[in-house]
C-alpha cells in the first residue's frame, strides 16, 4: 500500500509569544476598553503558548512593518497581501522539501509528482512552478494544486497522493503544504475576527509519498490505508473563508466546537466501518488543532485521556493553527515516536467538512 516515508516541517523567523501578541493587540484596539479586558483572557484560553509570522508587524520589539500599522482603519488590499505571499511561501516551502528530501534519502530527480496546498495564497504562474524552477526538479514532473480548501486540505493532499499512488506503483510523490494566516490578519472587533487573530499562523510542510514498487529505508514509515470525508450542512455558515477587496475574511463561529461535537462521533463511527476497524483498534490520535476548544469537544465525545490528543494539543501550544499545515507537524511528532498500530485523524474545515484518514505504522 501506499506509504509516508517522511515529513519535514519549517516555521518563518518570527516567533511571537502568546502574551506579547495579546499585548500588541491591546494597542492595536487601544480606542475599545471591552476588547482591552476581553483581549488577554482570550489569547489565554487558546492553549497556545508561541506562534510564528513571516512577518515582524506583530512584535513590538522589530521595526519595519511590512503590512499592518497602529491605524485600525488600516486595511491592506488582495494585491499587497499576495505580494507577501509569493515573497514569503517559496522560501518556506523549499526548506521543508530540501529537508525532507535529505531526510528519507531521495533525489529530487526521481520525483514523479508534485502537489502543492495552501488556502492562503494564489497565482499563476503559482508556487508549483515556481518550486520546480527553485530546486531544479524534473520539468516533466505531474503537477496539482489544491487552493483555497482551509483546514482540512493536508488531508485532502494526502488522499490526492494515495490515488496516485495506488494506480502508479512507481510513484515518488512530494507533497508540500505553505499557509501565511498572518498575511489575513484583519483589524475587525467582532468576536469571529478576533478569535481568527488570536489562533492562526505561519507554516510548512514536505512529505514524500511512494507506490507500492519504490524500496525505502524508512524504519518510521506511514503505510496509508483508507479516507473518509463527510460534509455537515448545518455549520456551512459557521466556519468559512472568503476573498474581499480588503483580503481574505474568515468566518469563525463559536459555536464550531458544539457543531463537531454532536456530529463527530456518528462520523468516526462510520469512518471505522469503512476502514473496518473498530475505535478499540487505534493507537494513536491524530487530530487537527483547529483550537482548543475543539479538541477538548473531540476527547470529551470520543471518551479520549489526556495522552490520547497530546500530539495534537503539543502541535497547538508550540505553533497555533497553520491552516492545512498544521496536520503535518502533528504527523510528523507521531512518525518520530514510531508506535506500533493504527493512527486515526480527522481535520475539520469550511462546508462545515471533516476528513478522516487511518494510517499505521510497523
């Protein structure tokens, strides 16, 4: 079956201290003496304690803003934003192909495919070539872009890469995800925005698929063995993500966490049937941190412990949520404990949409 023989993560520059961003947000809503109080609690309710921008604009400490001001009516159009995004995404994503590439021992030239993600950034020509132009890969290498799907979109790479290679054995498959949610930062009061404001961040991540007839060394490998993806209708309106002349706008409803939670144990059930396996048969957990509160909805419905969602929970405290990245980092703390067993995911995205995936690892 298909296999994940490495994952490689990078973050930009910028680490931004869970306490200063609340700060720097309480000057930046300097004229709202409610947000002023409600800012900081807040910001220590996410279980986040550090996340990272590719710019230096959230950090009182650096000088040189690259997009946002003290003005609050500052708002930065789509042009300037995705200026950013292509100065900022390449370097990013090459440093984690480089390093996953020299982590599973390939050479670039025996790639075969390429799939690149991200929601928050989009050109043509795109990050695809202008990875294949950076790194020198093979020109006549098979190209897919998957934009604009949120969160759960690392899960949806990962099935793209398991079609392929279940129909092409010989198959050597990069997949890389670049999301810049800093870049989409907007300077809005209302409760959905600020929420957005005090989880999202900066990431990457490479991973290598291969077919059935590629040999690797890989003592930690990830063999894929199913998906399965469920859309629930009454939260479309809840978590969703659209393009506006001021940039992108994210819609992030509280009641997100209630949503999941009286929906996502039917689906586990149904995704275990198709996998055929039962809950009793998983090892290790796997979960999007899309926040704090989600995760903890996740454990109570699931009847999960502590050390059950505690990759999830490390990934979440350590760099917040990176969009259809932050699944990668997840996987990747899991592949570096090499536990014997199925591995259960789930990520959860705009529609409202859950993908699941079941995984092992020998």
């Amino acid at each position: 079956m298909p296999t994940i023989t490495g994952i490689s993560t990078s973050t930009p520059i910028f680490g931004l201290e869970q306490k200063k961003v609340a700060a720097f947000m309480q000057g930046f809503f300097k004229h709202n003496s409610e947000l002023q109080r409600r800012i900081p609690i807040l910001y220590d309710r996410t279980g986040i304690d550090k996340r990272y921008s590719c710019i230096p604009d959230f950090l009182k400490e650096h000088v040189g803003a690259e997009l946002f001001s003290d003005d609050i009516a500052m708002h930065p159009n789509v042009d300037k934003r995705m200026e950013l995004y292509t100065k900022h995404s390449l370097p990013l994503a090459t440093e984690s192909i480089i390093k996953v590439l020299n982590k599973t021992n390939t050479h670039k030239h025996d790639l075969t495919h390429l799939i690149t993600i991200s929601c928050t950034g989009m050109s043509a020509p795109g990050l695809d070539l202008q990875i294949i132009e950076a790194l020198q890969l093979p020109l006549h290498i098979q190209r897919t872009s998957i934009n604009f799907m949120g969160c759960y979109a690392g899960v949806h790479g990962l099935k793209q890469a398991y079609q392929i290679a279940k129909a092409d054995p010989d198959a050597k498959i990069m997949l890389v995800s670049v999301e810049l949610c800093s870049l989409h930062f907007q300077p809005f009061d209302d409760y959905d925005t600020i929420t957005a404001n005090a989880i999202f961040a900066d990431g990457a991540a490479a991973t290598i698929i291969v077919g059935d007839n590629i040999k690797h060394s890989s003592g930690n490998a990830l063999s894929i063995h199913n998906f399965y993806s469920e859309v629930y209708n009454k939260g479309k309106q809840d978590m969703a993500w659209h393009i506006s002349s001021k940039g992108f706008i994210m819609t992030l409803s509280s009641y997100i966490p209630m949503l999941i939670g009286e929906s996502i144990a039917p689906l586990l059930n149904r995704a275990f049937q198709h996998a055929g396996i039962t809950q009793k048969d998983i090892q290790t957990w796997a979960f999007h941190p899309g926040g704090k509160k989600i995760i903890t909805t996740i454990q109570q419905s699931l009847n999960l412990d502590e050390n059950d969602v505690r990759f999830s929970n490390e990934v979440l405290k350590d760099y917040g949520n990176m969009s259809s990245a932050t699944i990668f980092f997840v996987l990747e703390k899991i592949m570096q404990q090499s536990q014997p067993g199925y591995i259960f995911g789930a990520a959860f995205g705009p529609g409202l949409t859950m993908e699941t995936f079941t995984f092992s690892q020998q």
